[in-house]
C-alpha cells in the first residue's frame, strides 16, 4: 500500500529556506547558508538596521520577513554590484542608502519567485506575491497578516554570509497541511543563474545606453566649440 505524503508547514519553510541561500549564493558569488535549527515563536517583526518584507497569497496566505543587520545588508549588496561588474568606488557605503534598499528589495523578488515557482512545482497550488517593502528602522516593529487567518503559525531561522554576518528570516503563515493523493512529476527547476544573467544583461544595457547618451553630449559640445558657438 502506498504511504501517503503530507507536506507541513516546516516543509514549507525548507523550501523558502532553500530559495534564499540559492538566489543569493549565485547573486552574490559567495557561500549563504541557513541553519539546520528553526524556531517557534509568537509573531513577526522588522528589526534593525534593515527589514524587508513580503505577503503571500492564493493556495495559503503568509508573511515573510527579513532582517538584516548593517553587516550584513552592506556585504550582500557589495558582494551583488561587484559580482554585476559594477566598481567598488561607484557603492554606496552606508546600508540606508537608497541603493541598498533597491538591492535587497530585488533580491527580495527573486527570492520570493523562486519560491512561488518551488510550491506551484511541489505542491501543484499557486500563491501570488505583492511588492516587497524594505526599510532602515532602528526599533523593532511588529508586522502581521491582514486577513482573516485561523491559527497562524510563525517561525524563525537564521542565516550566515560568507563573512560570518548574520541575519534572520521569518514566517508566518496560516497552519496548513498537504496531502498527496496521487503520484506526479514535478515541473522544470528555474536555473537561478538564468536570472542573474538577465539581470547582469539589463544593468549592462543600462550602462551601455548611459554612455552612449554621454559620447553623443560630448560629440556635440567638442562640434559647438569648433563652430565657435
């Protein structure tokens, strides 16, 4: 008799956890792990220096958060713009810095579609994303899901970064369950570095057409001063 499979919230959670150290390992170049450990506890919140966050919807509702410490937030985003070929005199230095922010919250998205793209796989459901929001705090705020959920569940887990800086993702979902009931193959895996290499392609565009825009401006002022205008 075949034994039938039950996907848990804690399952659930592996597979945002596998997204995270996925989508910034190959972003960043460097080595993101998360912990073997999770832990139970009582609500959600943004913490210092940097939170991101992002609701869920469809299948099951939920929350997840991100907090990043200064370290931490500096050293992806550094790691992300350089792995993008972008000179380290051109970074911004402080993590409340609008660029930063731009940064984490596209990592954010990926991270967030890879595992949209995880569950409709594994689970045969949909669940769609808003927009993620990021902010530098220095106190903590509490964040929840508003909506009507029964019994939501929250969990914590912690990551470290190539430079042993910390930081912590959080979530809070409704208390679900999954039951098999017939056997399947499960969809094509995204490639994450397929998307890093559309977006390597776009800011190098973008820096194309910005030079381009500045050898024209320059052509036509070396023209004028010929002309004596």
């Amino acid at each position: 008799m075949r034994k039938t499979k039950i996907v848990t919230t804690e399952d659930i959670l592996l597979k945002l956890c596998q997204s995270v150290t996925a989508v910034l390992t190959k972003a960043t170049d460097s080595q993101v792990h998360h912990s073997a450990m999770v832990q139970k506890i009582t609500k959600t919140s943004l913490k210092p220096d940097f939170g991101c966050f992002v609701l869920f919807d469809g299948g099951f509702s939920g929350l997840v958060v991100i907090n990043f410490d200064a370290k931490a937030a500096l050293e992806l985003y550094t790691k992300y713009m350089s792995h993008m070929g972008i000179p380290k005199e051109e970074l911004a230095t402080l993590h409340t810095s609008d660029e930063v922010a731009d940064v984490l919250g596209e990592l954010m998205n990926q991270i967030v579609g890879d595992f949209t793209g995880k569950i409709k796989r594994s689970l045969h459901t949909n669940i769609t994303q808003n927009q993620p929001k990021m902010m530098a705090i220095n106190k903590n705020i509490n964040v929840t899901i508003d909506s009507n959920i029964e019994r939501p569940q929250a969990r914590r887990v912690s990551f470290d970064t190539e430079d042993n800086n910390i930081f912590y993702l959080e979530l809070s979902m409704e208390r679900t369950e999954f039951i098999q009931l017939e056997e399947f193959e499960e969809g094509e895996e995204v490639n994450p570095d397929a998307i890093l290499e559309t977006e390597i392609l776009k800011q190098l565009e973008g820096k194309d057409v910005s030079k381009k825009k500045k050898s024209a401006a320059s052509d036509s002022n070396s023209l004028m001063d010929d002309l004596g205008i």
